[in-house]
C-alpha cells in the first residue's frame, strides 16, 4: 500500500468509503451523502492537501485537511478528516495517512492539527491518542445523528 496526493479520478474509489462512513456509523455527525463531483471538487479545491491509500489501484482509505475556522488568526490552523475502508484497518494505512498529512501541513506553515472525534467513536479517540494528539475538550451533546445527541471529542496535535 503506497500514500500518495489524491488525483481527481480517486473521488469514485474515496466515495464508497465517506457515503459509507455518513450513512452506517456516528464517526461523523454529516447525514447527507456525497456525490463523485463533490469528492472531485475537494480534491481541487485542497490544493494538494489530500491523499489516499492506495493498494494495487483500490482506494483503501483518504485523509485532508483544511484550515480550522475562516480568518487569517487561524491560517495555521488545520482540522483533518480521515477515513479507511474496513478491510484496511490495523494495517498501518491510517498512521502513515496522519504521517503524510502532518508533514505536508507542517511544510506549509501549520502550527497545530486538530481532530474532531465523536466520543461514539473509542477506537478514533485511542488512535489519535497513539500518534500524539491530546484531548483538550469534550463537548458535551453538540451532534445530532440517528435520532440521538452525541458528544464531541476535540484532540490536538502541535505541529
């Protein structure tokens, strides 16, 4: 498996990965599915801030990042998401995903990398733990998916 900068054709092989992650689990608090053309954009509009895992062609998992709120006061401050397909998981794509994202954010200028993870989602929260991202809030109730109200769990990583 090779990480590598997203091209514009991998938005049909990132799609089933995010549509799945949006419809099936409370990873994201999203509710409404993306198109290819969506994925597409994104990959543009990143500027080289998005990459994939790929195996033998087969997208297997995708991280971005993108600045954390608007205003020139957080220019140097990214928010990331992060996906893998099931069968990539415990195999390292997603460490070496992080691995490429930090580094290219840290290239660029970026001071800190930030990760919003629902308290729904234990395995997410361990895994940011593992490779140096601390929790610096929990708060409490601010997402609402399946019928219910979640918690946000927000980690940092200093850059």
């Amino acid at each position: 498996m090779i990480i590598r900068p997203a091209r514009p054709e991998d938005a049909a092989g990132i799609l089933p990965i995010v549509n799945h992650v949006i419809r099936e689990t409370s990873i994201t608090f999203t509710s409404t599915e993306k198109s290819e053309d969506q994925v597409r954009d994104e990959i543009a509009s990143r500027d080289g801030a998005y990459f994939v895992a790929d195996a033998d062609g087969r997208i297997k998992g995708f991280a971005t990042y993108f600045q954390f709120r608007n205003g020139p006061g957080y220019a140097r401050t990214m928010e990331h998401s992060i996906a893998l397909s099931h069968d990539a998981w415990g195999q390292g794509a997603g460490r070496a995903l992080m691995s490429a994202l930090c580094d290219h954010a840290a290239a660029r200028g970026a001071h800190s990398m930030w990760a919003g993870v629902s308290a729904e989602n234990p395995s997410g929260v361990a895994f940011h733990a593992r490779i140096g991202f601390a929790e610096v809030a929990r708060l409490p109730e601010v997402g609402f998916k399946f019928g219910r109200w979640m918690d946000l769990v927000l980690m940092q990583k200093i850059l």
